[in-house]
C-alpha cells in the first residue's frame, strides 16, 4: 500500500516541470509581431512622396545649368579679341639714344625668358649694326635668318614690311623722315602679337600712333 501515495507525488513531480517550461513559453509569446506590422503600411506612403518630390526638383535644377551652358561660348569671343590687341610700350630716348634703349629693352626681353626668335627690332634712321653685317653676305642669307626664326631680328623700316609677325616687336625712332615713322609704326602694330615696344620721342610717336592707328 505505501506504493499508492508514492505515485501520485510522482505525477506532481511530472507536472511541475511541465508548467515551468509552460511558463518560459508564454515569455516569448509576446508575440506584438502582429503589432509592428501594421506599422509597415506607412512606410510605402513615406517614400512615394518623397520620391516623386525629388525627381521634379532636380529637373529644374538641370534645366538651369543648362541655360547657362550657351551662355559660356559668348565669353571667350572678346579674349579673342584682346588678344588681337598687343600691349603698347613706350621708352622715351633721344634720336641718338633710341637704338641703345631699343638694345636695352631686348636684353630685358631675354632675361625674362622670351626667346630670341620671339623679338623683332625695327630701325627708322640708320639700320642695325648687325643688319649691315648680315645685308654684306647679300639679302638671301640675311632673309634666310629671319626665316630661320631662331635669333632676334633686326630690320630697316624700308624693308619690315616682308618680315613676318613675332610676338614682341621693339622699335627704334633713330632716325629717318616723319614720313618714314608714319609708316614703320603701324607696320610695327600689326607685326606685334603681344607687345609693341617703341624707343624715341613721346610727342613724336603718340602723333604718330594716333594718327596711324
């Protein structure tokens, strides 16, 4: 008989580790899962109208660059153009002292960097000492040189006319008819593509160039 109430403490035994685990299950059995679903329903509301927002935005914004965009080309029309303007100089020096200020203003050049075949040296009155020296060996070697390109060159007024433009052009008023400067000038103007450096009178040359130009 002691057998009986043994058993049934058995079954309580049994019954007790049932319901603890019970328990632990109904721990995770919050199960609000359901609850946070129905808050995804927002989310597509949200994007849909922040996406369509954005594109109409950014369609404007590309229209705008855009109309600056041929706006742009017109402006480097008038750099051209000045750059067809060169830079006049002006040395003031004596009819005597023109061809050495003229010399000056090329080793100026020189030491600045410009390259030797970049100058070209105009005389009005007596030609350059190394005009006259080349001019000996006859006018074929003398033009070959300028058309060689690799030196500073050096003419009369009487014949700059078949040189061909450098970018810097120096002349020197030594001399020679108002006639003769009337002419050489403008010549010069034309030949310089950056800058035009004139060695004489100030009074002489501005009647010049204005006249001329």
């Amino acid at each position: 008989m002691p057998l009986i109430p043994e058993e049934p403490q058995i079954h309580e035994s049994a019954q007790g580790p049932r319901a603890t685990p019970a328990s632990g299950r109904t721990a995770p059995t919050p199960r609000p899962v359901p609850g946070p679903r129905p808050a995804a329903p927002p989310r597509p509301g949200r994007p849909g109208p922040h996406r369509p927002t954005p594109p109409v935005q950014r369609a404007p914004r590309d229209a705008a660059t855009a109309t600056p965009g041929p706006s742009g080309p017109a402006a480097p029309a008038p750099s051209g153009e000045a750059a067809k303007t060169p830079q006049i100089q002006l040395i003031p020096a004596t009819l005597t002292g023109a061809l050495d200020a003229a010399e000056e203003a090329v080793d100026l050049l020189l030491e600045s960097g410009r390259a030797p075949g970049d100058v070209l040296v105009i005389t009005t009155g007596e030609p350059h000492p190394w005009a006259t020296h080349e001019l000996s060996f006859g006018e074929a070697s003398y033009w070959a040189q300028h058309d060689a390109g690799d030196d500073v060159f050096y003419a009369d007024a009487t014949a700059a006319g078949r040189a061909a433009s450098r970018p810097v052009v120096v002349v020197a008023v030594n001399g020679g008819s108002d006639t003769v400067a009337a002419t050489a000038l403008p010549l010069a103007l034309s030949r310089a593509g950056a800058l035009l450096i004139v060695c004489g009178d100030p009074q002489q040359i501005n009647a010049v160039l204005g006249a001329g130009v």
